[in-house]
C-alpha cells in the first residue's frame, strides 16, 4: 500500500485523538501519528483526495507533504 504524509495542525493529545477517530472510521488505513512534528503518515488503498477531506474534517489545518 502507498504511504502519504500530512502535516496536520495538532497541538495535543486531543488533537491527535481526533486525527485518530476519523482515520479510524474510514477503514482499510494504517497510520503513525507524530504529534510533536505534527505529522500523520498514512498507508492506505485510499487516494489522497479521501485522504485529506478525512483528515479535514477534524477542524485543523491539514496539508499533503508528499509519498513517503
């Protein structure tokens, strides 16, 4: 599966929960959050369209760092 890397907007715990819970009910997605650079690197099936208007709907500013 391709891996992709967002930079997401995530200040804490809770942050990260939320970029969690909604990766989590996509489904078929593997990912590693790092909260302190504020990076979540995705493997998943899902284009990176899905992928983004996923992650947007956290509320935080998301932006695709590229494959990784």
């Amino acid at each position: 599966m391709p891996k992709h890397e967002f930079f997401v907007d995530m200040t804490c715990e809770g942050c990260s929960n939320a970029v969690a819970r909604v990766l989590n009910k996509l489904g078929g997605v593997e990912f590693e959050i790092d909260l302190p650079n504020k990076k979540v690197c995705i493997d998943s099936e899902h284009n990176v369209d899905t992928l983004l208007e996923t992650l947007k709907k956290t509320g935080k500013t998301v932006t695709y760092i590229g494959p990784k």
